[in-house]
C-alpha cells in the first residue's frame, strides 16, 4: 500500500508545528514531512517538536544538508531520536542546494563525494559501529556511539539528477525527488535505484483557484510540473500514477499561504481513503 502524507511548509512560523502536528496525529496521517531549508526551520529541532508533540505520527525531515554538520554530531542526534521516540523518525540528507552551502562557507568541491562518504559513516555509526575513516571529507578515529538505536533508523536520501539518484539508492534506504518531478520521471528514478523505497514530493490542491495557485509557485521555483489539482478522488487518481511509477511514498505539497492544519486535515480524512 501507497504512503500518503504531508508537507508543513518552512514558510509557516515554527511555532505552529506542534499544534499542526498534533491536527495530524488525531486525523491519522501516516507521515509529515518538514524541511530544513536555509535560513528557516531548524530540522532537528522541529522533528524533535513534531514528535514529542504526537503518538503516532511518523515525522520526515527532507532534508538536512550533510556540509552543515559533523557526521558524528548528526549520528547522536539521530540515535537519541531513535531511542525517544522509536522508529518514528525518518532522517533525511542531501548534499543541498550549492548556492546555500555557498553562503555558509561549507560548499563542497564534490558533493558527490561528500554524500557518499557521510551517508555510509552515519549508516555504520546508527548500527552501532565502531568507525574509522580518512576520506576526503569524512574523518572519523574509532568513533562509536554509546546510545546507538536499537532499531537503525530508515534513512532517505534527496536526489534530482541520474548520479545522485544511483548514489542515493546505492547508500541510503529511500531516495527523495523533490516537488516538480513527474511520473516518466519517477519510473527512470525507480530503474537508476533499484530496491530503495521512492519517496516524492508533489504538490497538491483542491478548491477554487488550485491548478492556478500551483502553476505560480511551479514558476517562482522554476519546475515544469505544477503538481495535482482537484476533487480528492482527482487527486488520489493522480497518486495513483506515480504509485505505479514506483513511489513507495506520496507526500503532498502545499503552497505557502494555505492553512496547514487544514491541509494535514485533508490529505489524511479525504484522500488518503481513496487510495489503495
């Protein structure tokens, strides 16, 4: 079966992620999904938030860049979520968008090789590993951590191009594609990472004025594909296309001036019903 989940935009103000979080949970949303884009919500400590604010609700961070932190430093987070709240967490990484790794100083000359070096450390640090490396980037001298998980943490990766999307299904569980992706394109996804769980972001609306809200924002963001507009079952026909792509999970994508609470409401009480 599809996972469906949603989105809480970091254009929304921190502080009303619990209580959206919370809407979710009693509406019984599989998944939300937060972002750790620059220079807004902090991930970690949103999805430490989302969390401690719900039961049941698994949270998603998509993503954290992997030039911001320390492998080791990521690790220990990771494992004091996991060993808090479960397998509720779904940690998310990325190489990032390269003009942000810019502005921070922390940009990469390869951030190919950067990615790969991190996400296999921090796989082997959340198994409870004692780890060694000189690469490039990665430097670790018999670092283990004393509280690892007991169950490792699925760890997805965000990807756009061929490379990353085989690295990604090569080093991580899941492979993120970003909003804008189509179903042609998440089928090409799903042969460069064979085995690993697709995980997409698309844009959904309902109500008066949908398809044109969504097309502006597909064009601030420069995407070809504007996402699903419509009823719930016009919405759910569309998941169903990208769930026969490939997409193991569908997470619905607002815009930034919709009512979050309202959203998580939506996906989880009037489209996730309709999809199998």
């Amino acid at each position: 079966m599809t996972t469906i989940g949603a989105i809480f935009l970091p254009s929304n103000p921190p502080e009303t992620l619990r209580s959206v979080a919370q809407a979710a949970d009693q509406a019984g949303l599989e998944e939300l999904w937060i972002w750790e884009d620059c220079f807004l919500n902090g991930g970690l400590t949103a999805a430490t938030a989302a969390l401690a604010s719900t039961e049941n609700l698994r949270v998603g961070v998509g993503i954290m860049p992997v030039p911001f932190r320390n492998v080791a430093s990521l690790a220990m987070e990771l494992a004091t979520l996991g060993r808090m709240f479960g397998e509720r967490p779904l940690p998310g990484i990325g190489h990032g968008v390269q003009e942000w790794m810019g502005q921070v100083g922390a940009r990469a000359a390869s951030p190919l090789t950067l990615l790969r070096e991190y996400a296999t450390a921090l796989r082997d640090l959340l198994r409870g590993e004692t780890v060694t490396v000189d690469g490039r980037y990665v430097k670790l001298d018999k670092v283990r951590l004393d509280w690892p998980p007991e169950v490792p943490p699925v760890l997805s990766i965000a990807a756009g191009g061929p490379k990353t999307i085989a690295l990604a299904g090569e080093v991580g569980d899941a492979v993120v594609l970003a909003g804008g992706t189509t179903p042609a394109q998440v089928a090409e996804a799903a042969k460069a990472a064979p085995g690993a769980q697709l995980v997409v972001f698309l844009p959904a609306l309902t109500g008066p004025g949908a398809a044109d809200k969504l097309a502006r924002d597909a064009e601030v963001y420069k995407t070809d594909y504007p996402g699903l507009s419509g009823t719930p079952a016009e919405i759910a026909a569309g998941v169903a296309e990208f769930a026969a792509a490939g997409a193991g999970k569908v997470i619905l994508q607002p815009v930034p001036g919709e009512d979050p609470a309202a959203y998580v409401r939506w996906v989880a009480e009037e489209v996730r019903p309709l999809v199998d």
